[in-house]
C-alpha cells in the first residue's frame, strides 16, 4: 500500500506490505522504531500483546511527546498498564495497527510534532 509520497528530509513512511515497511525509498524489513531524524532497525521485540514498558526504552530515549504502536496486520492490545507507565512519563502513547500507525506517524511528522512510531513488521 503506497501512503504518500515525500521530498522531506524528515523519514516518513511511503509505504507498507509483505515486504516490510518503506522509509523514502529502502524498504526495511522486521520491527522498527522510527521518528523524524532516526530509525531503528532490529527492535527485539516478539508479540506485540507481550510488549512492555522496557521494550520501548530506545523509543523514549527519543523524547518524544508520543509514542505510536503499531501492531503489525491487526491491532492487538499489549498489556493494560503499558499505556499508564508510558503516561507517568509524560509521553502519550497510540495503539493501532500497523498500516494505520504509518499514516498517523507522517501526519504527525509533518505537523513537527515529536513523535515516534514503534511498528511491528506486517506478519504480526
């Protein structure tokens, strides 16, 4: 699925399917986190209904007013306090699935907020 096309310099997602998901024009391939001056490939993450706070320790060393989860092909709720500790740290967080948590992420980039997408690959 093509999201949008882009002649930023901030990486924004263009688009999304089996074959991972496409920042500009390199398509990467298993989790990622990603924001408007980084991306991280290789997030060791499994499911996204285990996710905890600890996992998104790269994701918050961004400082970012927002994290968005995406859960991979489906949304999936990861455990119900996730959201109450992200909160104790003064970042709101986002759980939606996947191709949704891509075209949130670019609303949001340009829009310059500081937010960080945290994004399951598309098997999940």
């Amino acid at each position: 699925m093509l999201l949008s096309k882009e002649d930023s310099v901030a990486n924004v997602v263009s688009a999304w399917g089996p074959e991972g998901i496409r920042v500009g024009a390199q398509w990467l391939s298993g989790h990622i986190i990603i924001c408007a001056e980084t991306i991280i490939e290789e997030w060791a993450v499994d499911r996204p209904a285990d996710l905890r706070a600890e996992d998104l320790e790269r994701a918050i060393e961004l400082h970012p007013e927002i994290i968005l989860i995406g859960t991979g092909a489906r949304l999936v709720m990861p455990a119900s306090n996730l959201m109450q500790q992200l909160a104790a740290q003064r970042i709101g967080v986002e759980i939606m699935d996947t191709p949704a948590a891509c075209r949130t992420y670019n609303v949001l980039v340009h829009e310059h907020r500081r937010v960080v997408a945290a994004l399951f690959a598309p098997e999940n």
